[in-house]
C-alpha cells in the first residue's frame, strides 16, 4: 500500500494549489481542529490531575497514610505498641489519637464537631496541621488548661475568636439527680488552622490528648495511633506488612480505604471528561473524512490515469491514507507539543491573563485554591497522541476505500 509512488503523489497533494485551495483550507481547518482537541485535551487532564495532587496533598496531610486501631475501639495499652510501630520499616512518624463527635456551642450558635485529643509534641510527626495555623500556635495545646484549635469555618460558624470559651458537649450522658444530662467542658481558644479542605475546616477541634480523655472517658486509652510512611502510595503494601508483623491483632486502615469513595469520583470524573473532550479529536477527524472526499471527487481524473499507467488499488489507497495521516499527525504534533508547554506553564499563564483582564478566576475569599495547579503526566500525552493519531488514520479509510474503486473508464468518459 505504502509504494514510494503513493507516498510522493500524497504528500504533494497536502500542498495548495491554485485550483483547489478551498480543499487545501478545509484540510488546514482540520489540521487546526486535531491541535485544538489535542491541546486541549493535555491542558485539562493536567489541570485535573493537579486539582487531585492539591486535594490529595490536603487530605492526606491531615488524616496520616494509615490508622492503627484495636478490633474492640480503644487501644488500653499502647505505649508499647507505639514504640514498635516507630522501630517497623517505612514508619517515618508516629502518634496517638482520640476522635470521637460532640456538640460545640458558643453565644446561642451550636455545630457539630468532631474532637480530636492530640499530642502537640507528636502530631507534627502525622500531619502539617502546625503549619496551617493563621491565629494561634497547636503548641498551646497544654494538659489540664483545656484549651482548643478549631477549623476556621467553625470559628466563623461559631463566632469565636482567640480566648472565648466555647461549650463542648459529650454524647455521653451523666446520671445526677435529675436524670441523665449530657457531659460537657468549657474550652479556651487558643488557636485556628485552615487547611482548604471543607471536611476539616468546618468540623475538626483539636484538644490536648489528655483533655480528650478526660472528657470523653477514655482513662488511659486511646482510639488509634496514626502513622505516616515514607511513600504514601504504598501505603497498602506497608499497612499490609504491619498487620502481619503485629500479628492480625490490630486493625489497619490505610488512606486508600478511608477515602476510597472521594478518590474513585475523582478518578471517574476525570475519565468522563477525557471521554467528552476526545469527541474534539473525532470532529476534526471526521472533517478529514471530508476533506479527502472532496480530494478524491476532484482528483479523479489523476486516479484513472495513475489506474491507466499501473497503479494498483491498493497503492491508490496509500495516497489518500498518507495525506490524510500527514494532516492528523502534523496536527497531533503541533497540538501536543503547544498543550506541553502550555501546562508546565500554566501558572504563569493564567497570571498573565489576571493581569490582562483585570479579573480573578480562583478567588481566595470563595474558594480554598486559589491558583490554578497544573501537573502534567508523560503517560496522558502518549495516550491523548496515539488515540488522536488513531482516529484520524480510521478517518482516511472510507476515502482511500473510495478511490480505490474508481473505475478508470467511468472517470476519464467525461474528461
């Protein structure tokens, strides 16, 4: 199919001539059409994958690679468990937690919280919650002081600022005199953290560890001891080892399963929007279609005579495959090589453009990113390329298969 005959008649035909430089428009257009799908392509898949890394890094700073926790609940005797866990391979942190849901209320303003008892001295070991404080230190987090780090939505919620005592109030009832009422304690606010995830900003008080158990009656137990490993996305394999080396009687839940369902939407939505914007690549594919009908329509005069010299039909197809291959692969490249360049800098892109339209596309005061991130992966443009190349080969098939059955003696009756 592919004779060096075919393949000189076909690249000469991509280039204008003055007869037919409508057709040589409509094949620019579709040239332009492949490009645009396929930088466009590149650009969102990048712009979602680094939506993901944001929200991900965000998550996962706050709720640690991995849990361990009793099969009852409450871990009694976990201070030996916790120098264990510190000694096992790719543990790089360590530290203990009690989380449990209350009610938090300050001024006639009441929302549900969840407590978390920390160790300020240890928790900068599973999270980077210290450095996401915008009032206030986690370092004021002392045992006995019952002082308290709220999210900044539930501050606002709240309406309480540093030093105001807000009201948190325990599930677990007290039986007095009068029946059984609920337990609470007046804590003191010393700090505020903002992470830019709702699920912590507008629920998480974080109290010392000690404070969380006397609170809720925890005695000296704790609800787990989270942990942070040295490559996040192993952190199946590595929980999988430590359940074995602790010797299955523990519960180990990694980041993988606690937020399983969030990531897998994620991971959905972007499949679902590579699918609608690869539609893009088929439309200019399909305008191929056009362009070499209209070729073939125009050329068939040339066909018969190459028919009429020797030219095999299949040799005739390699014309029009060759022609419009050059059309989807020169637009690929071109698409491919701009939406690279457009995504290692988008960042500086889209400032230039807040700049030019005066104009903020992420505002700070409305949502929690602000930039929009970009991360761009090799294996996304080898496959947005190969499919875009792929389409716009099976969209030189029906033309070539046409003027492959032209009939010398029809086409040249007329001529």
């Amino acid at each position: 199919m592919f004779h060096p005959l075919s393949i000189s008649i076909g690249l000469r035909y991509t280039r204008a001539k003055r007869r037919n430089q409508f057709i040589s428009f409509i094949s620019l257009s579709s040239m332009i059409g492949v490009a645009v799908g396929v930088l466009a392509l590149i650009i969102i898949l990048s712009v979602m994958n680094g939506f993901e890394k944001e929200l991900r890094t965000r998550i996962l700073g706050m709720a640690s690679h991995a849990t361990v926790q009793a099969v009852d609940g409450t871990l009694q005797d976990w201070r030996p468990l916790l120098g264990k866990l510190r000694g096992l391979p790719h543990v790089v942190g360590a530290a203990p937690f009690i989380r449990t849901e209350a009610m938090a209320s300050y001024g006639g303003y009441v929302n549900g919280v969840v407590v978390q008892g920390v160790d300020p001295a240890l928790e900068g070991q599973v999270s980077f919650i210290g450095e996401k404080m915008i009032e206030g230190h986690l370092e004021a987090l002392e045992p006995g002081k019952f002082g308290v780090v709220l999210g900044a939505a539930l501050a606002r919620s709240l309406r309480a600022n540093l030093g105001d005592r807000i009201m948190i109030i325990s599930p677990q009832p007290v039986a007095t005199a009068a029946g059984n009422i609920p337990r609470s304690k007046r804590f003191t606010v010393v700090g505020v953290f903002e992470v830019g995830a709702q699920e912590y900003d507008t629920t998480l008080a974080m109290v010392h560890i000690e404070d969380a158990a006397r609170l809720f009656r925890y005695g000296s137990a704790v609800t787990g001891i989270r942990l942070q490993f040295d490559d996040l996305f192993d952190a199946p394999r590595i929980g999988e080892q430590i359940g074995k080396a602790l010797g299955g009687a523990y519960v180990i839940k990694d980041w993988t399963k606690e937020h399983v369902t969030f990531f897998q939407a994620l991971k959905t939505e972007k499949v679902m929007m590579f699918v609608i914007l690869m539609l893009i690549v088929a439309v200019a594919a399909f305008n191929i279609v056009s362009t070499l009908v209209m070729v073939v329509t125009d050329k068939q005069a040339d066909i018969a005579i190459l028919r009429t010299l020797g030219l095999s039909p299949r040799s005739v197809m390699g014309v029009f495959v060759v022609q419009g291959a050059v059309i989807g692969v020169v637009g690929t490249v071109v698409g491919a090589a701009a939406g690279v360049w457009l995504a290692t800098h988008l960042r500086e892109f889209i400032r230039w453009l807040e700049q030019g339209l005066h104009f903020k596309f992420l505002d700070c005061r409305t949502y929690y990113i602000c930039e929009v991130p970009s991360d761009m992966h090799w294996s996304d443009v080898t496959v947005v390329t190969t499919l875009a190349v792929l389409l716009t080969l099976v969209a030189t098939i029906y033309p070539a298969l046409r003027a492959a059955g032209t009939q010398p003696a029809e086409a040249l009756r007329h001529e």
